[in-house]
C-alpha cells in the first residue's frame, strides 16, 4: 500500500492511497513556532521520526511532500520505502481539509480558533527574523558608509563657508589649501596676529600686506566657534573611516584588498548587502550606481554606461580612454570572484588582486592605441510611398 506523508504548522499526518487517516503526530502548542522551523530546515523532528517508525510496517512506498535534502532520510531503515514527490496529492487533500481534521483531533475548538493560532506564530516568526536580519553585520556597515558620504559633503559645504567668511578678515589665509590645518589655526587661534606669530605652517607663507578688514570680537569668537564645530565634525570623519576600514577586513577582506574600503563598502550599500551582492552577475555589478545612464541607454538609444561606481577605482579613472571599458569589465568579474569568495569561504586571497593587476597589464599591452575607425558615408534613401489600393495605377476603373 502507498502512503502519503505531509506536514503543516500542526504536526505530520499520514494518509493512504484513498486518502483516509492512518495516524498523526501533532505538535504542542506551546512550541508551534520552534518546532515547525525545524521541520522546515534540514534537520528531522522527534514527530516525524516517530510517525514514519510506525508507518514502516503498514506503508510500501511511502511519498513526503517536503523540501529536505533526500540524504536525511538514507540513515533511516525504511529510506529505501520514501519517494519524494513536492507537490503531491496527500498534500493537496491535507490543506482542502486542513481545518475538519485539526478539529477532528482536538487541535483546535473552531476555524476561528485557527485564525488566531496563524496571526500569533506569523507574528512571532516574523519578529524572528526581523530579529536576525537587524544584527546582520553589512547593515552596521551600510550605515556608516552612508553616514561617512553625508559627513563628507556636510564638510565640504562647511569648509566653504568658513573661508569665504574668515576671508573677510585675513584673506591671505588662503595660501593654505589643507582644510584641516586652515580648520586648526582659526578654530585654536582666531586672531590673525596670534596665527602669524605662533601658528604652525605659516611661518613660509608671505603676510607683508593685510588687506583684510578689522572686525568685532563678537565676530571673531563666532567664527571661531564654527571652526571648532567643523573640526569636531572632521574629528568623527575620521573615526567613521577607521571604523568602516576594520569592518570591511573583517567582513570582507578580499573585496577590501581589491578596491579599497570606503568603494567596497560604497559597492555593498548599493547592493544592499553583502550576501545580495554575491548573487549578482559581473555585468550588473559593472554598471551599478549608472542605472540613470542605463535607463536612457534603453529609452533613447543612447550608449550604454561603461561603469558605475567602479569609475572611482584608480585603475578604472585613471586609465585611458580606449581601454576603460575592458578594465572595467575586468574589475566588475573579480568584485564578484572576491565578494563570493568572502561570503561562502572567508578565506583571504591576495591571489585575486595579483591576477587582476597581471590582466590590466595584459589589456594595456594589447591596446596601446585606439583603434582607427573608419567613417563610411551612408546614403539616404526615401521611403517609397504605399499606395493607396494594393494594385497598379494602371487598372483604376473610373
């Protein structure tokens, strides 16, 4: 005889060949959540176990309707008796009839009694997973790299508006182009006097004319402010960077060994995550961060983008023209090579930037100039017009 084994989030339940019930294993109430996650992973309940034990002397070809591994089952003495078979008819009559035998069996008291036992286990798997999802590491890391570019162009503004400020009152400041030092000497110094006299890297600077125009000290204590409001700022700027540098080693040293920290960690925030970004193929990742220029590729017909994010690469920016394509092409297959190679292994390979180095090398041998194309004049023809009627002008009737 022929029998099915079919589960749900109440327990197993085992039918013949006409579908009648031959034995049941249900779980306690108490552990539905815990329970129907084990029998959804790998790993073989004590109810599962126990009801396939009795079905053994009573069943000839057992059919399971499940989405395990078929080694679980080769330990088992009766292994030679299953067959799976996903979807199978037991289990199609088990979910048409789902609610009659949980009453039948005393599981529940009502199909409304059902309701409720369903909202409860999907709020708590839910919670589960949003739970392991929030301590997931890439998304401590997606955050700090967002929060590293808002930084970045908070301070560029900022310093922008402090030296056209500060220039008001000691233009010849100017000469100093490092926004830290310029942050340092206002933000400890503020008065021009104090900077010439006593501040550090100004002492070859040129400050014979002072052009600049007296101001209130008022004036000089809020400017001073401000600086040391952008040198707090710089000051977090700096702890977020080496922050995100001992994440990406730590999740992802391949791929941080390749293209550096902050890109690789700009890459894995657009992705989305880490284990999102192992599953795409090299030829999105080549173009990520262009989906604009893609978009119009496909709506206008213009030319596809070459590169997205991978551009910031020195060897993608700083190659020639003719050959950035090929370069980023290469790049876009060893991100992928390095990112799976992190996720599934986590084993280190300095073998993969070697290879990808000796492949730019090879591309730049091949190519050291651009191809000559050659311009052919098309001639434009004009569309004949349809006639009007599918025959000859010649066989008009009037």
């Amino acid at each position: 005889m022929n029998c099915y084994l079919v589960n749900c989030f109440a327990g197993f339940f085992a039918l013949d060949e006409n579908f009648d019930l031959l034995d049941y294993e249900l779980f306690p109430r108490d552990q539905l959540k815990e329970k129907w996650q084990k029998a959804q992973s790998e790993d073989l309940t004590v109810e599962e176990k126990n009801l396939l034990k009795n079905m053994s002397t009573k069943c000839e070809l057992i059919l399971t309707e499940n989405y395990k591994n078929p080694h679980k089952y080769k330990n088992l003495r009766i292994a030679s008796k299953f067959k799976l078979e996903t979807p199978n008819k037991g289990g199609e009559y088990l979910r048409s009839k789902l609610v009659e035998l949980l009453i039948q069996n005393k599981f529940i008291e009502s199909p409304a009694d059902l309701g409720k036992i369903l909202h409860q286990l999907a709020i708590k798997i839910t919670e589960e997973r949003l739970k392991k999802a929030s301590e997931a590491e890439d998304l401590f890391l997606i955050q700090a790299i967002r929060t590293f570019e808002e930084i970045e162009e908070s301070e560029s503004k900022l310093m922008e508006h402090l030296r056209e400020w500060y220039s008001l009152y000691f233009p010849e400041l100017e000469q100093i182009k490092d926004h830290g030092i310029y942050v340092d000497l206002v933000a400890q110094y503020g008065n021009r006097e104090s900077i010439i006299n006593f501040g550090n890297h100004v002492k070859e600077l040129d400050f014979n004319d002072i052009v600049g125009a007296d101001i209130d000290n008022s004036d000089l204590n809020i400017i001073r402010e401000f600086a040391k409001s952008i040198k707090a700022l710089q000051y977090s700027k700096k702890s977020m960077n080496y922050y995100i540098d001992s994440k990406m080693y730590q999740l992802a040293p391949n791929l941080s060994d390749l293209l550096g920290s902050s890109l690789g960690a700009k890459i894995i925030a657009h992705a989305g995550g880490i284990n999102r970004l192992s599953l795409l193929p090299s030829s999105t990742v080549q173009i990520m961060g262009a989906e604009k220029a893609l978009f119009r590729h496909l709506k206008t017909g213009d030319k596809p983008p070459k590169h997205g994010l991978i551009y910031q690469h020195p060897e993608v920016r700083g190659s020639s023209w003719w050959i950035r394509g090929k370069i980023a092409r290469a790049l876009a297959a060893k991100i992928c090579l390095a990112v799976r190679k992190d996720v599934f292994s986590g084993d280190y390979d300095p073998s993969i930037k070697e290879e990808f180095n000796q492949k730019i090398e090879l591309i730049k041998k091949e190519h050291p100039f651009p191809k000559r194309t050659i311009k052919h004049s098309k001639k434009k023809f004009k569309k004949k017009k349809k006639d009007k009627y599918n025959f000859r002008k010649d066989y008009y009737y009037w």
